[in-house]
C-alpha cells in the first residue's frame, strides 16, 4: 500500500501507508470521527490501561488532530505526529491555542523526539496494523520512557458486522494474525465494543462510502437501520518496564 517516492514535505512515501479516507475526504472523515464512540468507552479502556494524567503523550498518526484536544485535557503535552501535510495543516488549525499541544510532520518511523521523551505512546487506527509495522514500534519504543506504554487502538474484523464488511473488502487480511503478532511484540489485547452514532441516514452512508468500497457500502447501509452500528475495536497495550535503582 506505500507509494515508492518522496512526496512534498520531505517524508519519504515508501514510508507512508495512505490512508484513503481521511486523505481523500477529511470533511466526511470529521463526521465519522464525530459518530465514533461518543461515549467514549475507548479512552476509558485506554485510561484504565495507563492513565495519561500529568504524563506527556504522543499522538502517532494523528490525522488532523480530532483526539489531539481530548488527550489534553489531562496530559502534561501532547504531540501529534502525522505525515500528510493538507492533515497536518488542519490539526495544527484545530489545536492552536492549546499551548500544550504541537503537530509534527513526520511518519511512524522517523519520529521527531529524543529518545525516552513520552510516556504514553498512543495510536488509533493508525499505521499500526500487524506485521510490517516493526520499524514503527522499534521507534515508539526508543522515544518512550521506562514506565510508560505503547498503546495501539485498532478495528476488531472479527466483531459484529462491521468486521464482516472489513473481511469483505479486505480478503488478505487475517484478524488472528494480526493478533498473534502483537502477542508475540508482548502486548496484551482486549476487546472493546463501541457504537457508531449519527444525526442522519445521510450521514451514515457517505461515511461507510469513504471507508468500504461501493458494493460493500451498499450492502453495509442496506444492513444498518437506523442511526447507530455497533464496532469493535481491539486495545493492544504493551508496557516498557520501569527502571531499576541499584544501591
């Protein structure tokens, strides 16, 4: 899925893996991200998993920076990291006035922070997806702090039918490889149920457009009545070990 050039901005694209929907249509993207989780069950997983409270958090893959303003509420900073700069651009227009808050251009594996600068190390649907994402998590590990945590947020294809839709689109993709190799990484994985909610029917179907292809969106609008779909995600959390004082 990586392009094999260097785009504008300096980061190389072999480097990148596009993420169609939120390049291509960042306003139907908000939209989506306005629907997911409303509850927000995920951050309270995320928060029983390693409280951010006080800490510094970084942001991997943060689009144009929707979670950036919730991670600050409690955290000491936060930064962003993203590497396609139209969502750069936005994220920095969402958070300016947040002096806790930065964006950087840059992708997974070539992060702009010193080495063990951050304690939550946080990405949500984002690069992270199984084998070949290895560079990314040797980085996420070399800017984390002893104590801290990586944690790796991403949708659960075995769950309700918005899996079987991902499955469908996707017939490469194996869930349970996916999870054996984070499992083998040392995460731990839970499984976390959320509901999509939307003010209207047209609001649904332009966001499964963007996210399944046209046969599959239809199938998965004529399947979802009314304003709500259940999603499951999965919460891949992996702790790097406090260090030891000797005497």
């Amino acid at each position: 899925m990586a392009f094999w050039s260097v785009r504008a901005g300096g980061v190389p694209s072999a480097e990148v893996l596009p993420s169609p929907n939120i390049w291509r249509w960042p306003k139907v993207y908000e939209v989506e991200n306005q629907a997911q989780d409303r509850e927000q069950v995920l951050f309270d997983a995320l928060r029983e998993s390693f409280d951010w409270t006080g800490r510094d958090v970084l942001d991997v893959g943060c689009g144009d920076g929707f979670h950036l303003p919730i991670l600050a509420r409690d955290a000491r900073s936060v930064v962003g990291v993203e590497p396609h700069p139209p969502l750069v651009r936005r994220a920095r227009r969402r958070v300016a006035g947040l002096d806790s808050v930065r964006v950087s251009a840059a992708g997974a594996q070539r992060l702009p922070l010193p080495d063990e600068s951050v304690d939550l190390v946080h990405a949500r649907t984002a690069y992270f997806f199984g084998p070949g994402c290895e560079p990314g998590l040797r980085e996420a590990e070399r800017v984390l702090r002893p104590g801290g945590a990586v944690a790796i947020i991403d949708l659960d294809a075995t769950r309700h039918a918005y899996g079987s839709w991902m499955r469908a689109d996707l017939p490469r993709y194996s869930p349970a490889e996916v999870e054996d190799f984070f499992a083998g990484e040392g995460f731990d994985c839970r499984r976390v149920d959320t509901w999509w909610r939307f003010d209207d029917r047209e609001s649904l179907a332009a966001v499964l457009r963007i996210e399944f292809s046209g046969r599959v969106a239809a199938r998965a609008i004529a399947q979802t009545p009314g304003l709500a779909l259940p999603v499951g995600y999965r919460l891949h959390v992996r702790r790097r070990p406090a260090a030891v004082l000797l005497p």
